[in-house]
C-alpha cells in the first residue's frame, strides 16, 4: 500500500513554465493506472516516490515505512526505498550484460543467493538466451523484459513503470501485458503504472487514477471512471464523449424527463438530479451511443440534422465527424450500408446523455 | 657528441606518477564538483581552475612557502621520508601535478556530467551506493572520455616549466626535466642539444595528441 500525499513547486525556468505538483493518492496490490496527457505530474509522481526529488512538504508512506515527511524533515534516500522503477527507455546499464544487470540488482542479497536469484528470473523472463549480451545486442522485448526482472529482483514492495508500452508495436505491447499481467499474478508487489492510453488502463489496470495539471482529478476503476468522468475537463481526457454546450431548460423528475437546448437542437434527455433549469451545461454522450441514418423527411425525436464533414476508418469501426463538433463512432458494417446517405440524422438516445 | 638522456627519462616517470596522482585527485574533484551540491563548491570550483591563470612563477612561489622545509607540510613529508621535498624530483611531480590538475579536473567533469543521469538513477533505485554508483555506472560509462583526459594530463605534465624549476629547481642529473634541460642548453648556448630534445618532445606531444583523438572519435561513433 502506497500513500501519497505531496506538494512540490517548480518554478519556471528558460525552458519550461512554473508547475506545481500537489498529488494525493494511494494504491493497494494490483495495477493503479496513472492516466492523464503530457505535461501533467505523472512521471513526477513515480520520481517523487522513488525519490529522485525532495517534496516541498507532505508526507509518503510505504506499507509502515515513511519514505518522506515534511514537518519532521524524513527523507529515505533513493537507495533505501525499494520501489523498483522501471524506466521509459528501460535504463539499462550499456557497459553490462543483461545477466549482469540482474546481478548489479541482487547485490543486496547474500552472495550464494544472488547468483540463484538472477538465474531465477533469467528463467522465468525468458531471458536465458541473451543472458551473456550487452542491452543494444538483443531484441526490445528482452530488453523490456530484463528492465522489469531487474525491477524485481531486489523484491520491491511497489513496482514503478513509466509508459513501459511507450513506441512498441502491437506484437511486441501484447508480450507487454502478457509480462505484466504475470507480475501481477505472481508478486504480491503492487504497481503502479504510468500510460497515457486508456485502452492500456482497460487492459492492465484495476483502478486508475487520473491527472491533469499536477492534480488527481478522479480516480476509481477504469470502466466507472470511463462511464461517469467527473468534470468536463475529464471527459474530455478520455477522449470518448461528445461535448457540447448545452442549456437545461425543463426538468421534470416525476416523469424522470428533461429538455436541453444544445445550440439549434432541442433534445430530451433523462431528469437530471442537482440540475436547475437555467443551468448552463456540457452535454456528454459517447460517440457510439450516437446512431446515424439517413434523413428522410421529418426528424423524429432526439435526431437532429447533420452534415458529415469526414469519415475515419478505425481498426473497429468508422468515426464519423458531423458539423456542429458531432462524433459519432458506428461499426463497420453499419457504415457499409449507410455510406450513400445523402443527408444524415444523428440520433441522441435519451437514457445516454448526461450533463456536467 | 654523448647525449644526456636523463632528463627525458626523469621527465617520462614524473609524468606518469603525476599523472597517476592527479587522476585519482582530479577524478574525485571532478566528481564532487559534478554530483554534490555542498557549501563551498563555488570556491572549490574557482580554486580548482587557479592555477590555469596565475603565472607560473606565483603559483610556484606559493608552493614553495606551502612546502618548504620550514613549513608544516614540509615539516610532515621531511618527517616521514626522511629528505625534504623541494628541490627533489618528487617536487617536479607536484609542480606537474599542479599544471596538470585543472586541465583534468574540468574535462572529467564535462565527461562525468555528460553520462545520462538516468543510469545513475537507476543504479541508486536499486540499491546501489554513491560509491557503487560512481565505480560501477558513472565512471565506466565515461570511460572513454576519461581516458582520453588521462592521455591528455599526462601530455601537460611533461611539458611543466615555471612551476617545476620553481620548487624542483634545475638540479642536473638530480631534478632537471626535458623541459628545464631545453631551457639550460638554450642559456648555455648549445644549440643541437636544444633541438634534439625540443624534436624529441614534439614528437611525444604529437603521439599522445594522435592517441587522444582517437579515443574521443571512436567514442563518438561507438
């Protein structure tokens, strides 16, 4: 279990602008994504907790352990912290095999135990074959692999990645999971992971907590933090939702109705609980809650007109863009049959939209 | 003619014990200069390229009221080696320590700075000592670099004038380096020994420069 709760300021310098980095988070066993765009604290966090920078106050906690203290000037350093970290471009050192990587790593143990420690996991990564080379000798996936058995080997109490799927293509970020998902089962350390994928979040992490300008934004497991983001900001993070501005003007809660006014269009939507009528809003519905048709005629309820102004293909499906900052996502063969519309309509299902 | 060779050979061991001596001092300045942030480094730092700027003969003379026979230092080395250190050839060592010491310093401080740091934040993550981290990271991955400035140091130390003849004086056969038997031949007007030994030294200097190119090339495309 790791608790996490900092406060560090940078101030701005030729390079870069002032940030301040006041992050409050914890994370038990299993995979704790770290989610959020660039520039906002993520890599800073695992250097907080690794140490790599003195916090201008607050505390950290590792299990029992404090790793930092402000009021009482704690401060363990790096060395002593057993947070295994594994880096962005895996650090391993140049000048030495992976096999002595391992060893340079278990050097903490007791002789006759480091040798069996660093064949044990030269086993159990697969590394066996490129024990004897130097890290710019062998493949990326062995070099992934060694980085997080040498992460490992010291038995951190909380192991730290940093993108490790940052640049890999699909085969190799497929061995990725595979790897991770097994030093989940395998370890009882927890992990704490830093993407800024969310379909990575889906596929590794059981809670994931999400950062924006140096602040834990929301936090909880990925597909309730996906179904319900908290704020604009976080909705448009995911980057999943259609975000429209929006006024609220009638709510009915006896028949659970309400009517917004989004622009031109006139919408029904569910009765939205802590809403006032008047409310100016964002109205949030995901892209493939949207349907398309073909506009013929009259529009029915909840369908508005629309202009496609492109269409994308994507491995699953086809996104298509509509005027008035409409993204609708629909699968592709749904897309074959309607690809000759002429005009369209965009249906917004009334028990899909929400209000933020 | 009979040639005298004593002071190229004389000039040779005292550059390389200099050189010797200076990379394990120079090594360390480097290395707090570059990794620690302590009171003082400005000072340190100041210091350490000083000699770069005073003139030979001042830096000299302060060693000469530093170690001289009636200093505390002087007093210290007379006591445990049993002669005194000025005007011996161990003086021609300090004298090219000094001369070589700035130059070493600065350069393996750009070579140690210039290591990722991410390899010695690594090193730390894992448990390592700042000592373990230095040996085993910081110090092999500059290797290259620092073994062209040990080239590098050793060229200067054999070329020491002001400050050896100074504090190792111009003893021959005793403390006269190659570059104090130039200076002589030329005062004593003996031309074809001067121009053996400057072709000579120049010969050496050019070898040394070749070797020291070559290191730092081959690291550039390694």
């Amino acid at each position: 279990m790791i608790q996490v709760r900092i406060h560090k300021a940078f101030p701005a310098r030729p390079d870069s602008a002032s940030f301040s980095l006041a992050v409050d988070l914890q994370a038990a066993a299993g995979v704790t994504a770290l989610f959020g765009p660039s520039g906002a604290g993520k890599t800073l966090t695992l250097d907080a907790i690794a140490g790599f920078f003195v916090p201008d106050e607050g505390r950290i906690m590792l299990d029992d352990d404090i790793l930092f203290d402000g009021p009482s000037g704690v401060c363990v350093p790096p060395r002593l912290r057993r947070c295994g970290y594994v880096f962005q471009n895996y650090a391993l050192f140049p000048h030495m095999t992976l096999r002595q990587n391992l060893a340079f790593a278990a050097e903490r143990s007791p002789r006759l135990e480091r040798h069996r420690k660093v064949n044990e996991m030269l086993e159990r990564f697969h590394l066996n074959d490129a024990a004897g080379r130097r890290p710019h000798e062998v493949s990326g996936g062995q070099k992934q692999r060694c980085s997080i058995a040498r992460a490992l080997i010291g038995s951190p109490k909380l192991l730290l990645l940093d993108e490790p799927a940052r640049g890999l293509d699909a085969p190799l970020r497929a061995d990725l999971y595979a790897v991770l998902r097994q030093v989940r089962a395998e370890f009882q350390t927890p992990i704490l992971l830093v993407t800024h994928d969310l379909e990575e979040c889906f596929e590794l992490a059981d809670e994931m907590l999400i950062l924006r300008q140096g602040r834990v934004v929301q936090s909880g497991p990925p597909r309730l933090v996906a179904d319900r983001p908290a704020s604009v900001e976080v909705a448009r993070l995911l980057g999943i939702y259609n975000l429209l501005p929006a006024e609220i003007v009638e709510l009915d809660p006896q028949r659970n109705l309400s009517r917004i006014l989004c622009g031109e269009f006139d919408l029904s939507g569910p009765y939205f609980p802590g809403r006032f009528r008047g409310d100016r809003v964002w109205l949030c519905v995901r892209t493939e809650q949207l349907a398309v048709s073909e506009r013929d005629g009259r529009l029915g309820p909840n369908q508005v007109a629309a202009q496609l102004l492109r269409s994308v293909d994507m491995p699953h499906s086809v996104r298509l863009e509509f005027s008035g900052d409409i993204r609708a996502e629909i699968p592709r063969a749904e897309w074959e049959k309607q690809k000759h519309n002429k005009e369209w309509a965009v249906s917004f299902p009334q028990d899909a939209l929400r209000v933020l | 003619m009979s040639i005298d060779w004593f002071p190229l050979w004389l000039s040779l061991r005292v550059a390389a014990l200099a050189t010797l001596l200076s990379l394990l001092l120079g090594l360390w300045l480097a290395y707090l200069l570059a990794n620690r942030d302590f009171r003082g480094r400005e000072a340190l730092d100041a210091a350490v390229a000083l000699p770069l700027v005073l003139p030979p003969t001042v830096l000299g003379y302060y060693l000469l009221v530093l170690l001289g026979r009636e200093s505390p230092l002087g007093r210290l080395y007379e006591w445990l080696t049993g002669s005194p250190l000025v005007f011996s050839w161990q003086a021609a060592v300090v004298a090219a320590m000094f001369h070589a010491i700035p130059l070493l310093v600065i350069s393996a401080r750009a070579a140690l700075e210039s290591v990722d740091h991410t390899y010695e934040r690594a090193a730390r993550n894992l448990g390592a000592s700042e000592w373990r981290v230095f040996w085993k990271v910081s110090l092999p991955l500059a290797r290259r670099s620092i073994l062209a400035v040990a080239v590098l140091a050793f060229a200067r130390t054999l070329g020491d004038f002001g400050v050896t003849i100074m504090i190792a004086g111009n003893i021959p056969g005793r403390t006269q380096t190659i570059a104090v038997a130039i200076y002589d031949a030329v005062e004593a007007g003996n031309g074809a020994l001067a121009r053996l030994l400057v072709i000579v030294i120049s010969v050496i200097a050019i070898a040394i420069l070749a070797i020291a190119n070559r290191l730092v090339t081959r690291r550039a495309t390694a």
